[in-house]
C-alpha cells in the first residue's frame, strides 16, 4: 500500500490558525479497499465498514 504526507494548515478554533504545518497521510482508495472494495475498521471497541458504492463513491457504516 502506498501513501503519502500531505502539507494540512491546522486551525485550531474559529477564525484562529497555527504558523506550522502538518502532514496527514494520504492513501489511495484502491489499495486501502483491495480488489473487493470493502475495508472493516475497528475504532473504540465498534467496527465500521468503507466501501465503495456503485455510483463509485465512499460509504462509512456502523
């Protein structure tokens, strides 16, 4: 799988903004989601589903 850092202005409240930077990957859909096109992800003790629809467009379910 391959991913990348990309640059992301951090804000921290309303109308305020920090002078660094910071990178937030990024990965590309097909490689996380596999030939299938689904991926479970488990976050807090609950697991959640990213797929892709047929209109080719990303779903997140509980």
């Amino acid at each position: 799988m391959e991913s990348r850092q990309v640059p992301v202005s951090r804000t921290d409240g309303p109308g305020t903004e920090e002078s660094g930077v910071e990178s937030v990957r990024q990965v590309d859909a097909q490689a996380l989601l596999g030939a299938r096109g689904i991926l479970r992800i488990e976050h807090r003790g609950e697991v959640y589903t990213l797929r892709i629809t047929r209109n080719d467009r990303l779903i997140l379910t509980k």
